[in-house]
C-alpha cells in the first residue's frame, strides 16, 4: 500500500506469494487430518464449500476491485487486505487446532531437513518454462534446453534427498494421482484460454466496453456456484469429470458460432454452458486429490495441483497471445477454439481411460483409508 515505485510492488507481491501459496495446501491438510481425527470419512460438505468460496470470491473481486479503485485509487485494493488479514490471524488463532512440534530422533527441528535445492531446481525448471511460453516464436528454444535439464537435475536430486520436496518415487508409483495432475492441467488451459481469451475478443472483436465485458463473465461464475453447492453432496467423481469434459467440449463447439456482429444473448448462452464444468470440475479435481493422495503429503499434493493448474494459465496464455496477435479478432477466437477443443477432448479421453476413478465413491467404501497405489482393482478383490 505504501510502495513508492514498482520495484517495491514486485517484491511485496512476491512476499505475498509465500503467504497465498501457503493457503490451499494448509487447508487441504486441516481437512485430512480433521476427518481422520473426528472419523468422518467423507469432507464433501467442507471441500464444497472450499470450492464455493474460491467461485464466490471470483464474482465478488472483480466488482468490489473497481468500487476501491474509485473511491481511494490502486492502494486501496491493497489497504483492503490489512484487516481481513488481522481477521484471519484473529480467527486461526481461536479455532485452528494446534499440531504439535514434531522432532528428528536426533532432536534436530524438521525445519532444518528442508530440501533447498530441490526447491530451487524446480523453481528453475518452472521459472525457465514460464520464459519460453512467454514467448515461444521468439526463437528461445535454448529456455526448453534448460527447462530439461533444470527438471533432470530436480528428479535426480528427490530421488537421493533425506527429506524430498516432492517424493518423487512414491509420486510415480501412484498412477491415478498422476492422472488427476494431467487432467488438471488439460482442464485449466481451457478454463484459462476462455477467461482471457474471450473476454479480450468481447471488447476487442465484438466491440463491447470493459465493464460490460466484465459483466458478460459473471453468468460463469454464478452458474459456477449453483452447480458446485447442488452436486458438491455427490461423492463420485468420476461422473462429474466426464460431464465437466463433454460441457467443456460443447462451450468450445458453440464458439465457433460467434462474430463480430452476434447477439447478447449469444455471448451469455455461451459462457452459462461453460459455467456448468466450471463447477463440476474444480470440485471433482479437489476431491480426486484428496482421496488419491497420501494422507501424510496431503499439503504438497494439493500444492502440485494448484501447481499444475498454474501451468495449466500459463500455456493459456501463451495459446491466447500466439492466436490473437496484435488483436482478438473472430478468426483468432476460432482458431483458440479449435485449440481448446481440442484440449478438452484430451480430458475426456484421460478421463474415460482412468478406471480408478470409479472407486472414488463407490458405496460402501472406505475413502479415507483406500489407497490407489495399493488397492486391488475390483475383480482382484471378487477373486480374492
């Protein structure tokens, strides 16, 4: 708030990332242990209102942003975020159980086993991919020369470390774990291409003005929640991603109907199809994690999925800015289209392919405790 220039700014938004990277994983972790402790085998009801909160908040950013940014300028965005911050702190303080310290046989602090550099490398294998997406016809293919080997040397590192960052060994051993990263990934690009790519093609190509473009994306989000709240009681996943995939395909489809001359309605229709998977799927992912994912890593597995997801906007991005140019014209929305058509085709295709999928769910069985690395399919279990 008090930043006299945008150097200062960069870094204070990078201390903020410590904190809000922190956030979805802690969370995911509290959920875990939590249902472990009171014996309540199936969070649907919290991880629903996880995802609602996210969709809600999505609704009530963009509004509230410009109401600040017209009453105090920029910095009040910025002041905003000083009491609901001492809020927290106040509120976690109170009702956030403790977790005791834990400590090494050898009375050393688990702090000190922290993987340095296997964090760095994988900051560098990301930082480097950032850079060639950024710009991937600018010639900078020694960015993916670097991205290979910065990810090598990571997976060589984890591999050997003490205490890995990321269990590189047991991640590769739980294939449906995997699965749901990459669907994670295909289902953010197309999620990421709609909301820049579209949204910059209703003021550039279709003529509307910033705000109303901002208002033609609120029916998303809406949609969004309404889908998330009726289906978040559901525990099966599986349904929801292969809807969420073919919802997805259909929003994609209908684009190619637009231009520069279509109707509001157009636009509208458009953009409550997608709201639907937009629901659907943010929930289904969520929950996919939690119960793939070891108990005892549930705070760096929710942390690849957001990680994951974030690839999943920065190949968004790159897709939008390599399609559209100098400008967001109709014949480059289609062609994003056909882009990200094709995308959701390959998340429906993941989707049908992964069978352990529809153990997630399953009545009668224990979610909390199955393992998909170890759990026998069900013929394997009828056999035995």
């Amino acid at each position: 708030m008090l930043a006299p220039n945008l150097a200062v700014l960069v870094a204070a938004r990078v201390l903020l990332g410590f904190g809000t990277c922190a956030g979805y994983p802690a969370a995911m972790y509290l959920i875990r242990s939590e249902s472990k402790r009171t014996g309540h085998k199936s969070p649907a009801g919290v991880l629903t209102a996880l995802a609602v909160t996210t969709q809600t908040i999505a609704v009530i950013g963009p509004g509230l942003g410009g109401l600040l940014i017209g009453a105090g300028g920029w910095r009040a965005t910025l002041a905003v975020n000083i009491p609901l911050a001492a809020a927290g702190l106040c509120l976690g303080a109170r009702r956030i159980p403790a977790t005791p310290t834990s400590r090494r046989e050898d009375g050393r602090h688990p702090v000190s086993d922290l993987d340095l550099p296997g964090m760095g490398l994988f900051a560098a294998a990301l930082v480097c991919l950032l850079l060639f997406l950024m710009n991937p016809g600018g010639g900078d293919w020694y960015l993916l020369v670097l991205t290979a080997a910065a990810a090598a040397g990571f997976t060589w590192r984890e591999l050997r470390a003490r205490q890995p960052f990321i269990h590189v060994r047991v991640l590769g051993g739980n294939l449906p774990l995997l699965a749901t990263y990459t669907r994670t990934l295909l289902c953010y690009v197309v999620t990421y291409a709609f909301l820049y790519g579209y949204t910059q093609w209703t003021e550039q190509g279709r003529g509307l003005s910033p705000s109303q473009a901002g208002l033609v994306q609120l029916p998303l989000f809406a949609t969004a929640i309404v889908v998330s709240t009726l289906t978040g009681r559901r525990q099966a996943v599986r349904g929801k991603l292969l809807a969420g995939a073919t919802g997805q395909i259909i929003a994609c489809a209908l684009l190619f109907l637009l231009n520069a001359h279509s109707p509001v309605w157009m636009l509208l229709m458009v953009v409550i199809v997608l709201g639907v998977p937009q629901g659907l799927n943010n929930l289904a992912l969520q929950n996919a994690v939690f119960h793939q994912a070891d108990g005892e890593r549930m705070g760096s597995s929710a942390g690849l999925l957001r990680t994951f997801g974030y690839l999943g906007a920065i190949i968004a991005s790159a897709a939008s800015g390599s399609f559209f140019g100098e400008r967001a014209d109709t014949g480059g929305l289609h062609h994003l289209a056909a882009f990200m058509l094709a995308v959701s085709v390959l998340f429906l295709a993941v989707t049908v392919a992964d069978r352990s999928l529809r153990r997630i769910g399953a009545d009668g069985a224990d979610e909390t405790s199955a393992d998909p690395r170890t759990d026998p399919p069900p013929d394997a279990k009828d056999e035995r």
